[in-house]
C-alpha cells in the first residue's frame, strides 16, 4: 500500500521565530518546487499502519512471504535491543562515560528492517548513527562504544561482519560503498553493497558523484538515506526541492520512499533493491521517511529549532509501538513474550556498562600509529616530540 507521508514543514515552521515563519511561508508560496518537496504529500511504501494494521501490496507483499509471526517477533526484538542499546549509551554520556553519542531512537525500523534485508556476505558502509544496522550485522555493541569513549579509531575489524567502520566525514562512505560494489562486480560476485546516509548528507558532492558512477557502471549498490528530517538543525526544505527519492530519476535508477517506522515495508523494500543489485540491475535509492526522536547527538539541544508538536506526532508513528500492537492484536504472542525480552535487553544495558567502564586507555603513543601504512618521516618528528615532551615531566607523566 501506498500512503501520503508525513509533514514536518509545518511543525518547523512553527519552531521558527514569527518573522522568519513569515518569511518561509512568503519564500515556500514563491517557489514551487520547495513546497513539493517538503509538502509530505508523495507516495510512500508501507505494510504495516502506525495503528498496527497489515496492509497488502501488490508490489512488495512478495518479499515478505517468509516473515512468520516468529519472524515478527525477531524484528521485534531486534528494534527493542537496538532502542535499549541507544538508551545506555545516551545515559553514559550523560554520566561522563562517552564523550558524545549520536541516538538512533525513532529509527529502529528503518535501521532493522534494512539490516535484516543485507546477507552475510553483503557489505555495510554506514555513517555513525547506524547502531540497529550494525546490531543486525552481529558487531557486539560494546565496540560501538570505544570511538565515542575516545579510547579507539573505530573498534572493530569491518571484515569480520562486512561492516565498514563508522564514518563521520558526511556523505564520504556513499563514494567508498561505490567503489567497494565496482569491484564487487568485477569479481563477478553475486552480492551486494548498501550504502547509509542521511537527508543533509545528499547535499554533498561526494552524493552526487557515488550517484553519478554507481549508474554509469551499473554498480550493485542500494543507497539507503534515511529522511530522518533534520540535518541537525536544518530541516530537509533546506536540502532539497524534490523528494529525496526523486533524485534517483535524474542519474537514471530507480528511488523509492518507504515508511522508514515501518520494519516490515522497509525490509520488503530493501530486499527488492539489494536482489536488483544482485541481479546487475545496478543502483538504486531507497528513501527511508523516518524521524529523529532525539537530538542529533548528544551536543544537540533541538528545542532551540523544532516545535514539540512536531516530535509529538511522530510519536504516534513509533516504529516498535506498532509492531507491538500488531503482535498483541493479530498473533498469539503472550504477555511473558515482552516480560522476558524487557529483561533480555535490561542485561544487555548492564552489560554495555560494564564493558564501557573497563575500556583501558589506549597508550598515549598510538596515536601516532595506523597512519600510514609505512609510517612517514613527519609523524615520526612529531612522535619524538611527544615522546620528548612527556619524558620532561619529573614523574614522567602528563
Ligand atoms: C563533510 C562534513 N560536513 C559537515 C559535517 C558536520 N556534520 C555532522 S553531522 C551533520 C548533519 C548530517 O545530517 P544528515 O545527513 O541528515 O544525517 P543525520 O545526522 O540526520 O543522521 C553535519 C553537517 C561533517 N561531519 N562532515
Ligand atoms: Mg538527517
């Protein structure tokens, strides 16, 4: 089924100052293309309602025969794990533990259903907010957490899960997953490459150009943006004057939006972009219309630019919420069901925050390690500095 997506100009118009409101109603009456863009009024893939209702589709139903309710009951719980994960990591900010975190709450279903989609030997570039995606892939969420601690470069060994490390340079792992999928095709391996972006990050070059030669090398890539609204302070009117999916059309491959709170059309979506990629159908973007319940990280205070109203009614679309009311209305999921599982991911917060608490502090010198492959005769000047400068201290500490 296809429905009208949700409006979040209206409610950021509110967050604004009365005079600059009137000034965005005067600039969005004079140009078209900034209304259609953000109007909310497209078309979007969803299977599941935000009241919990199943709806079909003649189109995507097909790549979801598979899911059984114990299959429903699994995405459940993955987004429940992914949300309490999120939840721990916030608090240890908070606490002092993390120097800063980016939360992923509101957009478990885009994450999960797009994570569940990917095979073993698909390959993940993500940004840094995608926690639910790498809980999908098997990385233990303890190695999320050291790169935020400041303690590691990244955390875990990407080839092990084929999940790329977490990048924070906007945009620039959509040009990695590029080239990555390039080869993949040249190897004449049937798998497929996904790429995770947001809706600030397709106004960078680096978009454009992943776009730009993904189609003309028919690349087994899927460009997963997630419309989460906000490119921290901007809205998405300030990205773009069409839909985000609608960008596809000109490179020439297929977008698509779906229900980003939706873990089942979103799943059904994916799979249908990963297999085109699998079958040399090459690109395709898939826009993922979710919202970001929190702050864009934990530096963010968004009260300064968005109305509440606005988070409010994306709180009535809550990605778990609904998947709870359809197994509590439509399967024969027992209440001991969500008891055990609120317990099952209360261990994995305590564990979380043990690990985080024991991280070691790396060595001061590793800094200056990994580099360059070879090491360099600049950063070996400025290792003997340091190395001369903590040795100055009488204890030899800094
Ligand atoms: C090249 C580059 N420019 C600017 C930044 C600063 N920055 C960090 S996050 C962000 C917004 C990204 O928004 P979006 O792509 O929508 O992703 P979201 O954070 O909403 O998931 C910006 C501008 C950066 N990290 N890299
Ligand atoms: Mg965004």
């Amino acid at each position: 089924m296809t429905v009208d997506s949700a409006d979040s100009t209206a409610a950021a118009q509110k967050a604004q100052p009365p005079r600059k409101r009137a000034a965005a109603k005067k600039s969005a009456k004079k140009s078209p293309g900034k209304t259609a863009a953000a109007s909310g009024t497209e078309q979007l893939v969803q299977l599941l309602t935000p009241e919990g209702e199943r709806v079909k589709s003649a189109e995507y139903d097909k790549y979801v025969t598979d899911i059984t309710d114990d299959a429903l009951r699994d995405l459940y719980r993955d987004m429940v794990m992914a949300r309490r994960f999120d939840a721990e990591a916030v608090t240890l900010q908070r606490q002092g533990e993390l120097g800063l975190w980016p939360s992923l709450l509101g957009q478990e279903a885009a994450q999960v259903g797009s994570g569940r989609a990917t095979r073993d030997d698909d390959y993940v570039f993500p940004t840094y907010r995608e926690h639910g995606v790498a809980w999908c892939r098997g990385v233990d969420p303890t190695n999320l957490l050291g790169m935020f601690r400041g303690v590691n470069n990244g955390g875990w060994d990407p080839n092990t899960n084929n999940f790329h490390l977490y990048t924070i340079v906007i945009g620039s792992q959509t040009l990695h997953a590029t080239g990555y999928a390039m080869g993949v095709a040249k190897d004449g391996a049937d798998s497929a490459v996904i790429a995770y972006f947001g809706d600030g990050a397709s106004s960078q070059g680096d978009v454009a150009e992943s776009f730009t030669f993904s189609a003309v090398y028919n690349a087994p890539v899927v460009f997963f943006c997630q419309n989460n609204q906000w490119a921290i302070s901007e809205p998405t009117e300030k990205q773009t004057r069409v839909p985000l999916y609608q960008r596809a059309q000109g490179y020439g491959f297929p977008g698509v939006r779906v229900d980003g709170n939706d873990v089942l059309a979103v799943l059904a979506v994916t799979r249908w972009a990963l297999q085109r990629a699998r079958d040399g159908e090459g690109p395709t973007l898939v826009e993922a219309f979710t919202y970001r319940m929190g702050a864009h990280t934990t530096s963010d205070d968004p009260t300064k630019y968005r109305a509440d109203e606005e988070r409010a009614s994306w709180e009535a679309k809550d990605p778990i919420l609904r998947l709870r009311t359809y197994l509590e209305t439509h399967t024969d999921t027992d209440a001991a069901f969500f008891t055990d599982l609120d317990a099952e991911s209360e261990t994995l917060g305590k564990r979380v925050r043990e690990a985080v608490r024991a991280m070691p502090d790396p060595d001061r010198m590793a800094m200056f390690e990994n580099a360059y492959a070879d090491g360099h005769a600049l950063v070996d000047e400025e290792r003997a500095q340091f190395a001369a400068y903590q040795a100055s201290f009488a204890d030899g500490e800094v």
